[in-house]
C-alpha cells in the first residue's frame, strides 16, 4: 500500500468518531419525532442531503478510489427450483418498477398465467413517486404482451404506521435504536398486502425482486434467513412464496437488457436508477445509519443477528394482522 493511500486511511478514520456520534444524535430525535410519518420523512430526507450525501462525497475525495468504488459481488445462496405447470396460473409480484423486480417478473411472466404487479405508496414514497413504475410495466408489456400484467398501486400508509408504531417504546428497549427501522415495517406490510390479496383472489403463487447484495449486511426485507420465514408464513395460508430466481444475481439490468427487455444496460447506481422506481427518504437515511453506526459500534454482522430476531418477535402481530384483513376481505 502507498504511502499516501495510508494517510487517507488515517484522516478517514480520524473522522469516524465524530460521524458516529453525529448519527447516534441524528437517530436519538427520529426516535422521539411525533408518531407520524410525514415528519418522519421530512427530517430524513433533509438530513439525507445534508448530512449523509456530503459525507460520502468527502469520503470518495478522501479515500483511495478502490476502497469507494462498488464491486460487483455473487450470492451463492442454495434456491429452490422454480414450481412446474404453472401455465394456468396467477403469480403476485410485489414490484418497485427497479431492475430487480421487473426481472423477477420477466421470469415470472415466462412461466404462469398472468403476473399481478403489487405497487405500494406511503409517506416515504407517495403514490406520484411509485406510478413511475409504470414504465417498467410498460418494457415488460412490450416484451410479453400487456394482457400478461395485471398492475395495482395501493397505499400502505395506514397499515404502516399502525405496525410501526405499535408497542413504540416497549420495543426498544428489546432492539435499542434498530426499533427505529420503518423499512422494517414497510417489508411487513408489503407482505401483508400481498397475502391478503391472494386469498382474495384466489392466487396460489407469490415472489419478489429481492436480492443477496444489501440482504449480506443492511436490508432485513432483503435477508436471506428472512426471505425462509416469509416462505414459512406464505405455507401456513396455503401459498407458495417463491424466493427471486436472480437472488444471487447482482446485475439485474444488464440480464434486462440482454433479455431486450430494458433499453439500457447499466441502470443499477447511476443517473438511470430512479427512472422507474420511487426513493425513500426514511429508508436512505436508515441505511446510512446502519453504515455509519451500527458497523462501527456492533461490526458489520451485528444486523444479520438482530434482523432475524426482530423478524421472530413481530412474527404474531404480523400473522393477527394478516388474519384481520382476510376475515374482513380488505387488500
């Protein structure tokens, strides 16, 4: 190693101290923020831009560009084959309109029926935001017929907030400041939805775009132990969650693009990332709280142990909430 790559080690880590404090204050107010999302994603989105994105533009100017750049990384997560004679059958794809999950159903839509888009809206990501992924619908109905898609754009707000915020403070005390996690809360729902809408439908098969990249150190909604427990619980109202055939797969979009389903091939972390699919304020400053705290505080494997045990202790609320919306025929 370079002696200058050293001394931008050095000042690098000179900085982390007080970045790490910085964002203990930051999550200390979102926890005692008004239980309501709105400001919640306020407050995020502003420090998000304020705070986390200068922050890591002045650690690309500080560290050597191999430390900053993205490698491209492989899962080797052992998948189930995909089900067979699926021809007449209906699939619910729970979709972003990102490369990940218009691949999941471009896979999907070669082997069922018909493909219901599930697209969710909330205070993070309003419904104007999430009707981007009509775009993506609009490559995949291109590709594949647009009498294949079924697309739906529901609210999740309501159902959200009333998770998230249930046993607020009692919770904490159980997972400290991962409590605060509303990505959490906003997985759970989606999935809540998603079942609900089967058994309305009669719909036996259900996946998403999920994938190892950010489900190795970050995304609860992305882990692979988590995923296995979302299957268990799809089994126990008679459905089969399929757990996304491109899981290990890191570039969605240049197989998008191969599979001439998207135009472009490098879409992932670039100007083109947003085209199709909404940001959340909430979950990017979250995210950058787990980089920023939780790794240097706990280490980097400290979420892969606290997200299964958090995802086993909401476990009932989850299922009594299911089981409210299905006895009332809700979505």
């Amino acid at each position: 190693m370079k002696f200058a790559d050293i001394v931008r080690r050095i000042i690098w880590l000179s900085i982390v101290p007080f970045r790490t404090i910085a964002i203990f204050i930051l999550l200390t107010v979102f926890y005692s923020l008004p239980r309501t999302m709105n400001i919640r994603e306020r407050y995020c989105r502003f420090w998000y831009h304020n705070f986390f994105v200068r922050l890591n533009y002045l650690r690309k100017r500080i560290l050597p560009a191999y430390v900053t750049v993205r490698k491209r990384t492989h899962g080797n997560y052992q998948l189930e084959p995909l089900p067979k004679n699926t021809e007449n059958e209906d699939i619910v794809v729970r979709f972003s309109g990102g490369p990940d999950s218009t691949l999941a159903s471009a896979i999907m839509a070669e082997r069922f029926r018909k493909v219901h888009l599930l697209t969710f809206g909330h205070a993070g990501s309003p419904l104007k935001s999430v009707a981007k992924s009509k775009i993506a619908v609009g490559y995949l109905s291109k590709k594949y017929g647009s009498d294949k898609f079924i697309h739906k754009i529901y609210s999740l707000e309501e159902l959200r907030s009333k998770f998230y915020f249930k046993d607020y403070f009692v919770d904490f005390l159980k997972f400290g400041f991962y409590r605060s996690n509303a990505c959490a809360a906003c997985y759970f729902s989606q999935h809540m939805k998603v079942i609900s809408y089967c058994k309305k439908y009669g719909i036996r098969y259900a996946t998403d775009g999920i994938t190892h990249v950010r489900g190795n150190y970050v995304a609860l909604s992305q882990m692979f132990t988590v995923a296995q427990g979302m299957k268990k619980l799809y089994n126990e109202y008679g459905l089969h969650y399929i757990i996304n055939p491109s899981y290990n797969l890191d570039r969605s979009d240049h197989e998008l693009y191969a599979r001439g389903i998207m135009p472009i091939k490098d879409i992932k972390f670039t100007e083109h990332h947003h085209e199709t699919q909404s940001s959340c304020g909430i979950g990017r400053f979250l995210v950058e709280c787990a980089k920023g705290y939780y790794f240097v505080i706990h280490g980097r494997s400290c979420l892969r142990k606290i997200a299964p045990r958090y995802f086993q202790y909401k476990y009932k609320i989850f299922k009594q909430l299911i089981d409210d919306k299905i006895s009332s025929r809700g979505i």
